[in-house]
C-alpha cells in the first residue's frame, strides 16, 4: 500500500461502489472520495483535486486552467471512456500521465442500443402512456431481425453491437475513418460512406467520440437523408446530433423514433422533445450498469499505476 500519495477521487459513481473502494483502498491510504455526491465544475473541482498526486475522474472538465491551479497533480485514471472532456494537449504540456483504458463499457452500452431498437419498433414509449391513460389498443410493430444496421463509428461500441446482432440476420452498413477490412468480412459488414449509409439504414446508431470532425455530424441535411421509416439511437455524445432537426422530424412525422442517452446539454430543457411519442430517452446511463461500473473502476485504479502522458499531437 502507498502512504505517501494522496489520490482524490471525483467520479460519483466510483466513490459510492463498496467493491471498487475497498479495491482502491488496498492500494493507496490517503483518498478523498466524493462521499457528498457533488457534480464538481470550475473552482469547485479545482478545491476538490487541490493537495493531490493522483485523481481519478469521470465526466469532469479537465482544461489548461484547471491544471495551471494544480501543480501537485501528475496522473490522472480515467473512469469510463470518453477522453472529450480532457484537454490532452495541456496535460501534454504539464507532463500529466493519464491512465486509461477504451472499450470497458461496451457491452452495456451496446445492449442498450438493441433495447432501445426493439422499443422504439414496437413502439413500446407510447404504448406505454397509452395504457397509462386508460387506452388499450394493439398497434402493428415491427421486428428488429432482418433490418439494415447503420453504424457510425464501428470501434469498440460499434463492433459489440454487430458482434450481438449476428443472430439477428441483420445486414450491417458501417461509416469510419479508420478500415477494419477483417471484422466487416468475417462479421458481413459493408463499409460505405455517411451519407449512403443514411439513406439505406433502418436503424442508425452513433459511436464516435465529440471532436472538431464529428461536431454535429448528423446535421439536419443529413438527417434528412434518413428513410422516413428509419430510427436514431445517440448513445456516444450530446453535440454529435441537430437535436432541434431531430425534434422536428420526429413531429412531422420524417423519422418514425430516436432513441438517445446523450444531449448537448444535460439534463435536457426541451420537455416538448422530451414528451414526443417517438422519443425514448434515458439519463447518460449506457455505462451505468454493476458490472460496466467495476470494469471502468478497474481500469481507473489501474490507470493510476500504469500511465502515459498524452501525445495528441504526435
């Protein structure tokens, strides 16, 4: 055990899991959880991390401001795997090692992307209400089996949802910028561009992460090029979508159902979007399930041993 360095820990989620504190507690003696559950921003996040050596962090801002504040600071573990929060190139600056491990979650956030498809093609939400209101009627769905699978973004996440559909007779289109020529042949999957992939998938789902390329990739031109029968599942990132041209699709009827786990803001302000019939949504929770939460917690503490400092512009 280390009872020298001081780690701090401001992911809520690891700080309340038993299994993945006690694990951490093995390994080091002087830890500042977030036992108060605060969503740490700004000075608030500065005062948290201030005195530590090492911190492990979740969704919180990582920017060159906030590291010019904390000199003692030199390794960061990541809990989950989206790296859009960080400022790499000041951690690169700062000589700041990061700890971090893709693809920890991805079978739970793949395994909501199939939940949400056969919701939203069984019009499960709005049957819901339905029922709730004192209907009861039965309304023609449709299957996910047979249909054509758009994945944007065929990495970790994106690869587990094809490898989970194989079964499922589904064909598969995929949009990447990097070629993954011998998981698309051994898995049938057509490697395509964004655009022919909109206009031929019956289900769309996104797994890319929030850069300058991928920034509202899905605009309302694009989104137009979607079939009318067609679905959108967004479980990466908020900002990679046009919500407001997804809203007005799914209220003129140009887009049958979206699913999405993410938003540019959240929580979301929009309650007319959020109330739509063909809307699903669901809070960030794509990684919250027990045994995503261990996996990405593991890879923290590891990550708080084995290092690197980012080197985004090599």
């Amino acid at each position: 055990m280390n009872n020298s360095l001081r780690v701090a820990v401001c992911s809520r989620s690891f700080s309340k899991n038993s299994t993945l504190r006690s694990e951490l507690l093995e390994k080091y003696s002087k830890i500042t959880f977030n036992d108060a559950g605060l969503q740490l921003a700004g000075e608030e996040l500065v005062g948290f991390l201030k005195g530590h050596d090492k911190a492990i962090i979740g969704l919180e801002k990582i920017t060159e401001d906030l590291l010019q504040q904390l000199p003692e600071l030199r390794v960061i573990g990541k809990f989950g795997v989206g790296l859009d929060t960080i400022d790499l190139f000041a951690m690169e600056k700062f000589g700041i090692y990061l700890g971090w491990m893709p693809g920890t979650n991805k079978r739970s956030v793949s395994e909501l992307v199939i939940s949400n498809a056969i919701a939203l093609l069984r019009h499960v939400p709005s049957l819901h209400q339905e029922v709730l209101t004192g209907k009861w009627r039965q309304q023609m769905g449709g299957l996910l089996s047979g249909r054509t699978i758009g994945v944007i973004g065929c990495n970790n996440i994106g690869k587990d949802v094809i490898a989970l559909l194989q079964p499922w007779g589904c064909k598969f289109l995929s949009y990447d910028l990097v070629d993954s020529p011998e998981f698309n042949s051994a898995h049938g999957v057509l490697a395509v561009g964004l655009e022919e992939l909109l206009m031929n998938s019956d289900v769309v789902t996104l797994h890319v992460p929030l850069n300058e390329s991928t920034l509202n990739i899905l605009s309302k031109s694009r989104i137009d090029l979607m079939k009318q029968s067609a679905i959108l599942i967004n479980t990466a990132r908020g900002g990679l979508v046009d919500e407001d041209a997804v809203k007005e699709a799914l209220m003129n009827n140009r887009l049958a159902g979206a699913a999405f786990d993410v938003f540019d803001s959240e929580p979301p302000l929009d309650k007319d979007f959020l109330a739509l019939p063909n809307f699903l949504v669901t809070p960030h929770i794509g990684g919250s399930t027990e045994e995503a939460t261990i996996a990405m917690g593991r890879a923290a503490i590891r990550g708080l041993d084995e290092n690197t400092v980012p080197t985004p512009g090599a």
